[in-house]
C-alpha cells in the first residue's frame, strides 16, 4: 500500500526508505557471485585433482553436487588440510 511519498507502508517503512534498493541488489548479487566462484573452484580442483580411487572422488562429486555451497566449502576446507598434512 503506497504512503504519501511513494514507499511502501510497512511497521518499519523508513528502514526501507533509508536503505537503497540498488544497494541491496548489488549486495545480493555479489554474496551470489563469490558463492558461484567458490563453487566452480571446487568442481574444477574435483576434476584436476588426482583421489586414491574412484570411489573418493565419486562421493566428493555426490557431496558438491547434492549439497552445493556447503560441499563446497567443506571439499575445500578438506583439501587444504589434506595438502598441509603431506
């Protein structure tokens, strides 16, 4: 429901008022490319890296791919841990 100067009237309206639109949309838009980058980064190391067997790299796959964001981080996170250690 439009208010006297155009916003919306909601109980914190003048929040929204304060805080820019475009802002936000540029905020949302950069969080989604830093987690497509993270992504691809683990997706393309799965494919480059050499894993003791076929079935590591298979559940690594499964992980990334049914759980993206969160197996990615974690493959990631892993991944260094298992370079530092060698």
């Amino acid at each position: 429901m439009p208010g006297n100067d155009g916003g919306l009237l909601l109980p914190g309206y003048k929040v929204f008022k304060l805080i820019n639109m475009e802002k936000i949309s540029l905020l949302i838009l950069a969080v989604a490319a830093i987690i497509l980058v993270i992504y691809l980064w683990a997706v393309i190391d799965m494919n480059r890296r050499k894993f003791s067997s076929e079935s590591e790299r298979r559940n690594w796959i499964n992980l990334v791919y049914f759980l993206p964001l969160l197996g990615a981080f974690y493959y990631l996170i892993r991944r260094n841990k298992r370079r530092k250690s060698i």
